[in-house]
C-alpha cells in the first residue's frame, strides 16, 4: 500500500499545539516555531471549510469535515459543552481547546491520503520512480556520506546509488531500525549484535514517545443505532450512489482538547466522541448499539526505545513503549476516565446513552481505574521522536534535518520530532515533508532555514 499510515489512519487532521513547536524552538529545534511550521501547514492544506490565516486553499492535502455525523457524536459534543467545556469550531485555528467536530483527510466522502493529494499528481514524471515489493534493507555510507541504499526486492538485493541526498521516512519504528541496519547508532548495541557500527549515535531509537489512550464504552439509549448498522447494504448503496451516509464516517466524529490542571501550558488530552463500540484497536465487538468516549493522553512524558535485535534487516525490531511509567502521568489518565464518565453522565441524562460497559460500575474509585488502565490502556498509534532533532548525545539530527556526523542523509517523519506533539500525528507529518523538501531545494551547505514556504500554487507540488 501506498501512503503508509496515511493510507489506513482515522484520518483525523490535527496539527498538536503552538506550545508545543514553541517547546521544540526552546529546546534547539530552530525554525520549528510555532510561526515557522504554520505556513508550512497551511501550504500543503486545501481546506474545504476554512480559509483564514491558519488554513490554507490550494494545497495537495484535502481537508474537511465528515459529511454526515451521527447525531450521537453531536449529542456527546453537546454533553460536553453541558459540564462547562466550551465549543470550538477549528482546533487547527486560534486555539486548540474546546469541544467539536474534528477535521478529517477527505474529499467526496472518501479517504484523502497523502498518496492521493502528492504522490499520484506527479507519479507519471520521468523524474519519479516509484518501487513497490521492495523491502530497503540498509544505507549505504562511502567515508562519512551516504552513497545510496540497497533493497531486497523478491531475492534479489540491488543497490540504488544516489548522488543528492538520501531522505529516509520510513516511520518511527523503521527509520531507527534502518540507520541501526546501517551502523548508524549505539555503538556498543549494534557490536553486540553483529553489525559494524560505523557512526556512534547513542540516541538513534531513544527517546520513543506514544499517546496511550483507553475506551470507555456504553450503550446507546432508546432507537439510537449509530454506526451498529453500518454495514446494512442500504448504506453501501448510499454511499455508492451519493457518497454519503454512515460509510462516509471516520469513527471518532467528534471530541474534545482539554487540560486536566488549568495551570498546564497546553492541553494533556483529546478525548474522542465515537458512535460505535471501540475496544483493543477494534479487535472487540459488542452486540448491541453503542458508544464510546476515548481518551487519548497527548501530553505524555514517558520515553521507549527501538532496537534492531539482529543484523538481519528483515527482522523486526524490538520496541518497547514503557507508556504510563511515572505516577503522575497514571494520575492524569485517572483524571481523563472520570472526565469521560461526566460527560457521559451528561449524556445519559439527556437520554443519548445507556448503561456503561467499560470500565463498567465495578470499577469506582482511583485505585480501581488505575488498575484498570494497567490492564486496559493501548497505545494510540502515534509513536514518535526516536531519530529527534536535538544535540549529538541526546538527538540524530541537526535543525535541517541532516543526520549528525553523516554527510547526504536526512530524515523526514515522525521520529524527527524532540517531543510528541499535543494531537494526532499525520498532519505533522505531512509539514515534516514540506519542511524537508525546502530543505534539499536550498543550497547544500547552508545551516539556516529557507525563506518562507512558498504557497502551493507555486511549489511545484501541484501540476
Ligand atoms: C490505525 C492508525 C490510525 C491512526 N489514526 C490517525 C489519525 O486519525 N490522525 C492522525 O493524524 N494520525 C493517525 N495515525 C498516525 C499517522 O497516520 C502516522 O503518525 C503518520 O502517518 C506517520 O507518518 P510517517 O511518514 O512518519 O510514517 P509512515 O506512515 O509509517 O510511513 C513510513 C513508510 O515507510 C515504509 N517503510 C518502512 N520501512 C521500510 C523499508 N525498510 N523499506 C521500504 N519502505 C519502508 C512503510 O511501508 C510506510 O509506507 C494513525 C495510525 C494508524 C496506524
């Protein structure tokens, strides 16, 4: 598949919070300000719904809202607005907080993936040559620069020589586990197991971070069938015919930013309005109809790591989350769960939901959620920082995104970035992107920043 996680995410559109590129600018990250990545953001945005000094018209990225949300997920953003939390129209605008519908990577009730909006507009150039089946299994380094990559493609292994840069995005698990592959990280770990390091880079697959997140469930009131009848073929009639209905729906509608302690700078949680039973990644089912109010902790401090385990490329890494590990950050998840259970007492009240199902009425008191949420808690997907930008000892890259102490190698993913950042993932991602591409279009040696981002009408992107 193409896209990568793009291609199969809940394609909520979120770019975290000002604080928190405010936090990497603060920490060495230059030109990873708010102010620096916003034109970023909004020039590879076509947003349908907003057009505003935050949103941007035009770009390759297709975002709007899900056409037709269930009336549970209005009802439970209304519960909210109920116990005092106010409405927000556009958590990618002035500010982040609040309760609404989310932005969704769509267009004409579909999913809109960065393979759709960048990839297939130019993929016919001579240019572009895209390889499907082909695994990469290291970087190839001549002296201290990267010279090209070799890939295994069937039995076959090749070698693909490169006289630009190399950009490796291959995610937060496998860019890690690729410099690993090719002698680039700890020293002493990669001798251990049989591969030559080349380039000691200690911090190459620390600092691994994830927003662990846990279900609430519970039934829905009266007639209410939110998505348990999805798969009724009069809904796949709907939507073939007019792109609409319940099949047009991403599943988490409609939620929430909040803080848990207003003396936080940024909001710790999003919790996520679904009118559907959602437990274990979906892996659970329900038999009845139902809802679920999830809460996704965005402001963890836990790290993990991610370690090759042999010099063979095509084995898995090792990955270790190590997710909820202090007890202050266990406090807030308990802190999030009787959140959720206020909202949804709001909305049992007004008759929306019924009875709970998950924690379920055996589970009362702060020890009792805790234990819960020990057995309970998942990660959201969004894992994070484990090739960061940040010094020699504690990061893999520099500001521009170039691995330190290696010549003609740059990373451009999730794993770039210092700290996790207070949202879903891919819109991040995306800015990475157009953050590295202005990077290799400017002079080789330079170590400042590009001008600002061209718009998207201009940057080649579109054709
Ligand atoms: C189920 C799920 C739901 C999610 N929901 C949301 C959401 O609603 N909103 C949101 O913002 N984020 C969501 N995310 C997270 C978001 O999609 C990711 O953070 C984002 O797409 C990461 O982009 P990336 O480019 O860093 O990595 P990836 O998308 O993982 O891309 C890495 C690419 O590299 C390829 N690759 C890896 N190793 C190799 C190799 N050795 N050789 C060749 N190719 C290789 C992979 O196949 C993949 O195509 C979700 C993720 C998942 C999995």
């Amino acid at each position: 598949m193409l896209g990568g996680c793009g291609s199969m995410n809940a394609m909520i559109y979120i770019r975290g919070n000002r604080v928190d590129y405010n936090d990497w600018a603060a920490e060495g990250a230059d030109g990873w300000a708010y102010e620096d990545v916003l034109p970023l953001f909004t020039r590879s945005e076509n947003n349908e719904q907003f057009s505003n000094a935050f949103h941007g018209r035009g770009g390759p990225l297709n975002v709007t809202q899900v056409r037709d949300v269930d009336p549970v997920s209005h009802a439970l953003v209304d519960a909210a607005a109920s116990i005092g939390i106010p409405r927000n129209d556009d958590f990618n605008g002035e500010r982040q907080e609040g309760t609404g519908q989310f932005q969704v990577t769509h267009r004409n009730g579909m999913r809109w993936s960065t393979a759709e909006g960048f990839l297939r507009p130019v993929r016919r150039r001579a240019t572009v040559t895209v390889r499907t089946g082909a695994q990469v299994t290291r970087i190839v380094l001549e002296g201290d620069r990267a010279s090209g990559i070799e890939l295994k493609a069937g039995q076959k292994l090749e070698r693909i020589s490169c006289s630009g840069d190399v950009i490796l995005c291959a995610g937060a698990f496998n860019t890690p586990a690729l410099l690993q592959h090719s002698g680039i990280g700890p020293a002493e770990h990669l001798r251990a197991i049989g591969i030559e390091p080349l380039v000691d880079l200690p911090a190459v697959g620390n600092h691994l971070m994830e927003h662990p997140i846990a279900y609430t469930n519970y039934e829905l009131a009266g007639k209410r069938q939110g998505l348990f009848d999805a798969e009724d073929p009069k809904h796949l009639i709907k939507w073939l015919l007019r792109r609409r209905g319940k099949l047009t729906s991403n599943i988490g509608e409609t939620g929430t930013h909040i803080r848990t302690d207003p003396a936080m700078p940024g909001p710790n949680f999003q919790l996520l309005f679904s009118p559907a039973y959602f437990m274990e990644h979906g892996l659970q089912s329900w038999d009845a109809p139902a809802a679920s109010i999830v809460a996704s902790f965005i402001a963890p401090e836990s790290r993990g790591s991610v370690r090759v385990r042999s010099a063979d490329p095509l084995r898995k890494p090792a990955v270790q989350l190590n997710m909820l590990s202090t007890d202050t950050e266990m406090q807030q998840m308990v802190d999030a769960i009787e959140l959720a259970r206020e909202i949804a007492a709001a909305a049992q009240t007004a008759g929306v939901l019924g009875a709970e199902m998950n924690p379920g009425p055996a589970v009362r008191t702060r020890e009792e959620i805790t234990a819960w949420l020990r057995a309970n808690a998942q990660h959201t997907y969004h894992p994070a920082c484990t090739a960061r930008i940040g010094s020699e000892t504690d990061g893999v890259l520099d500001p521009q995104l170039r691995v330190h102490d290696v010549q003609g190698l740059r990373v451009a993913d999730t794993s770039i970035m210092p700290t996790i950042i207070r949202g879903n993932t891919m819109a991040p991602a995306v800015m990475i992107g157009e953050r590295c591409a202005e990077l290799i279009r400017a002079p080789h040696s330079s170590n400042e920043m590009p001008a600002p981002a061209l718009a998207a009408a201009d940057s080649g992107l579109l054709t």
